[in-house]
C-alpha cells in the first residue's frame, strides 16, 4: 500500500463523516504535515506514511516544534474506519 492510499482512504473517511480534510502546504517550510483536519472537536494536523513508513528527520523536527506549540498532530499509517466524532 502506498501513502497516498492512506491519504485517500483518510481524506473519504472525513468526508463521509462531515470533517474538513484540507492540503496543507507551507511555502518556505518543509517538514509540514500532509492534512489539516477540522472537525467539531478541534483541528488537528495529520501526517499520512506508507504501512510501517517513517517520519523524515525534519519531519521529527517540525513536528515536535508544533506539538510544544500546542498543535495536536498525528501520523497515520493505516486505513482509518474509526474517526472520532464527539
């Protein structure tokens, strides 16, 4: 499987559900998350992987500065059937 499949199967999952699932580039910054996903709870900042893929060391990086930021990010590497919805 690839990462865009995850990414796919992550962007229809939101849909489906009434989340906002947005393309998130930075111009000038690399290392960002893929996805910005807004829903009734809160927004949140996705990284999609391949199956068992890994985070690139600046990808480490960006993401450890946004979570001491107070940014809730997640990396998902598997089809996701189960999104919180409250």
């Amino acid at each position: 499987m690839l990462e865009r499949e995850v990414e796919s199967h992550l962007l229809a999952r939101c849909r489906q559900i009434g989340f906002l699932c947005m393309k998130f580039t930075s111009p000038g910054r690399s290392g960002v998350p893929d996805r910005v996903v807004v829903t009734p709870m809160g927004t949140v900042f996705v990284e999609t992987k391949r199956p068992g893929g890994k985070l690139s060391l600046l990808q480490e990086v960006v993401t450890e500065k946004m979570r001491r930021a107070g940014a809730e990010v997640h990396v998902v590497d598997e089809l996701v059937e189960h999104l919180a919805t409250r």
